[in-house]
C-alpha cells in the first residue's frame, strides 16, 4: 500500500511539511505496514520558496534591497550554486507582507526591489532564474523591476520617469542602452497561476489594486496609466501585450517579465512538480492525500489540488483534508476526489478550527486512514 501525502499550506495555520508529518503519524497509527512518501507542495505563491528549497537544495542569500516605497530592508532568495539555479519571490521585496495595512498605497510603490534581487542572483552566476508572482504591493508593470536592472523610462520630453505605478501614464519611450549585459542570457521562468488579462474588468486594477491600497476614486487613474503604458510597451516590444495570460498577475508583473526579461509564464504548480519529479513518483501510490485551506470554485483556478487532479493516473485514489469545504458533494463526485473531509465541518466554530487545527487534522487523517485501510 503506497500513499502519497502532497498538500499546500493551510495558510495562517499549517504549513504543507507539518500537514505531511501530522497525516504521516495518523496513518502510521492506522497502517503500520503503510509505504508513506511526503510531498509538500505549492501553487506559487507565498511560502513557495521553502518548498522550492525542499526540493532544489540551494542556500538562502541575504540581500539588503529597497522595499515598494524605496526604504531599505533586508531580503533573501534562494541560490544553488552547483546547478546556478536561483528561486526569487517578489514577495520578499515587493510584498504587501512587509507592508501595514494603513499605509498601503499601490500608486506610489515598485518592484525596484525585486530587479535588485535579480541583478545579484546574476552577478552570482546564475543562469536560470525562477521568478514567484503574487502577493505584490505594487501595480507598476514591472517597471522598478526592469530599472534596477538598467531599463529608463522617459516622459514625452525625454525626461526620466520615477518607476511607480502612478507614473506609468508619463511613460512614452523606453530605453534599453544601459540594460545588464547578459539579462537575456538568462533563462527566466515566471512562477503565475493566474489567467488575468493586463488591463480591463479582470485586468491588474479592477481585480486586485483596492487590496493593494487604491481607492475608488484611484482606479481609473491606474487603469488609464497601465493602457497607456500597454501601447508603449507593444511598440517597443512588437508585442500584444493584452493578449498575454496571465499578464496582470502582481499588478502588471506578467507583461513586465514577458518583456523586459523575455521570460516565459509557467504554471506554479507545474514548476514545483516538476521539481519533486511528482509525476513519476505517484505512478504506483494507492492513494495521494491531499489537502489546502479551502475546496473551493477557485480551486480549479490554478490550485494546488487542481494540479494534482490534472496529473494524477487512474490507479490513484485521491483524499482531500482541508480547512473549508464549499463544494457540494455532487461537485466533489465531479471533480474524481474519492474523499473529503473538511475541519470547519468538526469545530465547535472558526476560531477552534484555526486554534487547534492539528488535533481536528488528526481526527481527519485517522478517518481516511480507517477507509483506506478497509479497501
């Protein structure tokens, strides 16, 4: 009997090595006898870079970069030097984690920082950089990103533009003289697990700035600025930049790495699979328990679990373990799961569910372990 234990994070509660090692010790309980492999995976966002460091085996890399309002912190990536293989979230840089909430103002940040982090995994010699989307503070296209890295933006007089997200309407040239050498040497893969267009309805500001900072009354001024800044960009470029999915993911971020790095957009969950080898590793497994903080309809978004669901075989059984459930049971049959089970649905209420997250777990794991183990 071969079960696979693969979950996400439960964001806020439960990080996906303590879910494998919880699981673990329930179906240890259970089934003695069990073959128990544990892996932990990501969607590629938040938290991403500790799974990647489970499986790509580089070393952390303290960097001091600026943040999205140009104040200095400190930032790390993850580097293995053997393979010159960097892994970089925006996030560390860029992120709104580093942000209060009061002070968040998607107008006035960038991704400078992230293009600082860039340029010194380069200077360290890598030659393949994984770049992780999401949690951004930013809706600037990627161009603090790209001047970092030695890109200028110019205004209709020629004149220099601060590199924020209410600057990108002043943008009309964009000048590459000074770019880094040997940027497009390397082999960039773009970490994004949304299909967000640039700019409209699902575009970069109607879907995601107000949780970035911008008011009602912000809107059409960030909206207008990133459908200017489009034209520039696919003159320069030769490019139709809304026609590129996923290019308003991190506030613009999938277009500015699409350009100014020519890096391609991959699947986050395809990236981290394909590093745990997990398609050739679940080929004989009984049963793959899976799980994450919500079954939701965003699942088949990019999720973690939708990207188990898409690679699994026929001979694996699928269990999924999460926080919340909203699925019905004609939508779970739907989706192939064979086991569901959610810990919301066990709790006195939410704050027990959030509090003792490990022991409702356990309770959950015993039970598909008792199913598994009856056939």
């Amino acid at each position: 009997m071969k079960i696979v234990i693969a979950p996400d994070k439960f964001k806020g509660t439960l990080t996906s090595f303590e879910f494998c090692n919880i699981v673990e010790k329930s179906i240890q309980s259970i089934i003695p006898k069990a073959n128990i492999l544990k892996l932990p995976l990501a969607d590629g966002g938040d938290g991403t870079i500790e799974i990647i460091h489970h499986y790509l085996n580089g070393q952390f890399i303290d960097k001091q970069v600026k943040n999205p309002f140009f104040k200095t912190i400190n930032a790390s990536y993850l580097f293995n030097s053997a393979k010159k293989i960097a892994f970089i979230e925006m996030a560390e840089a860029s992120g709104i984690k580093s942000i209060k909430k009061h002070s968040l103002n998607v107008k006035k940040t960038s991704t400078y920082g992230t293009g600082e982090l860039i340029k010194d995994a380069i200077e360290k010699g890598a030659k393949t950089i994984i770049l992780g989307l999401g949690g951004s503070a930013t809706n600037d296209c990627g161009i603090g990103m790209a001047h970092a890295l030695g890109y200028n933006f110019l205004d209709k007089d020629q004149n220099p533009v601060f590199p924020i997200g209410e600057n990108l309407q002043n943008i009309k040239y964009i000048d590459n003289k000074n770019v880094l050498p040997n940027l497009y040497e390397i082999d960039f893969k773009i970490a994004c697990d949304v299909t967000n267009p640039l700019y409209g309805v699902n575009g970069a500001v109607n879907v995601y700035a107000k949780q970035k900072g911008a008011s009602d009354e912000d809107l059409p001024l960030l909206e207008n600025g990133v459908i200017s800044f489009s034209e520039v960009i696919d003159d320069h470029f030769n490019i139709k930049s809304q026609q590129i999915i996923g290019g308003g993911a991190a506030g613009g971020m999938g277009v500015g790495c699409t350009t100014f790095l020519q890096g391609k957009l991959i699947s986050g969950n395809e990236l981290i699979q394909n590093l745990a080898n997990f398609k050739e590793k679940i080929k004989d497994a009984d049963w793959i328990i899976t799980g994450e903080g919500k079954l939701d309809n965003q699942t088949a978004s990019g999720k973690t679990i939708h990207g188990i669901l898409k690679v699994r075989n026929s001979s694996n059984k699928i269990a999924v373990l999460c926080g919340r459930i909203t699925l019905s049971k004609n939508e779970i049959n739907n989706l192939n799961i064979n086991h569901a089970e959610d810990i919301i649905s066990i709790a006195k209420d939410e704050k027990d569910a959030f509090d003792n997250t490990t022991t409702h777990l356990t309770y959950l794991a015993k039970i598909v372990s008792k199913k598994i183990k009856k056939g």
